[in-house]
C-alpha cells in the first residue's frame, strides 16, 4: 500500500499537533507538514510532494476561497479537505466551486 502524504493547516496550535500525531500514528499516512496558516501551506507545498491537504476555515471568506483556489491551480493532483463547522449549502457550493473535494 502506498503512504499518503498529509499536509495540516490549522491555526491553533494545539489542535494542529493533535492532528500530527493522530497521521503520525496511522498506518499508510505521513505527515508532509503542519503550519498555521495557508501562506505557510503554499510554500510548504512548493517544497515536497504532498496528496492529501487538510485546511481548517473559520469561516469562507473570499480569502481564503482564492488561497484553495490557487493552491488547487498550482497543484490539481491534490485533494483538499476543509474542516469547519460552517455547514451551510452555500457554503458547501462555494467551497466545491473553488477545489475542495471534500468537507469534515
């Protein structure tokens, strides 16, 4: 079985290493990097092959839909997954819009 490389972007700490810890642990899972912010996450990404980006948004802001989807222009291999607790239908249509192929 071939390693899935996970990139983690959250910005509280705590829960980012969590998060590190928990793919760290998984069998088939390494963890390519886990930053704070989605800035940090593009030049991460610029450096080593990742499949797999999961991206904590407080909210969908226009920033942030322009960042995934940029990133997902750059890199279109890549699946990015999005954590929030943001659930509405319009949200789910904007994020979809923009690259994410999926949402937790």
């Amino acid at each position: 079985m071939a390693t899935i490389k996970v990139g983690l972007v959250d910005l509280e700490t705590m829960f980012r290493e969590g998060l590190v810890k928990m793919f760290e642990n998984a069998t088939g899972y390494k963890v390519s990097f886990g930053v704070g912010s989605t800035k940090d996450a593009c030049v991460k990404l610029r450096k080593g092959t990742t499949n797999v980006l999961i991206i904590d948004i407080e909210q969908v802001l226009s920033s942030q839909l322009h960042c995934i989807s940029a990133i997902k222009i750059k890199h279109p291999d890549l699946k990015i997954i999005v954590l929030t607790n943001y659930c509405s239908e319009v949200s789910l249509r904007l994020l979809k819009n923009e690259g994410v192929d999926g949402m937790i």
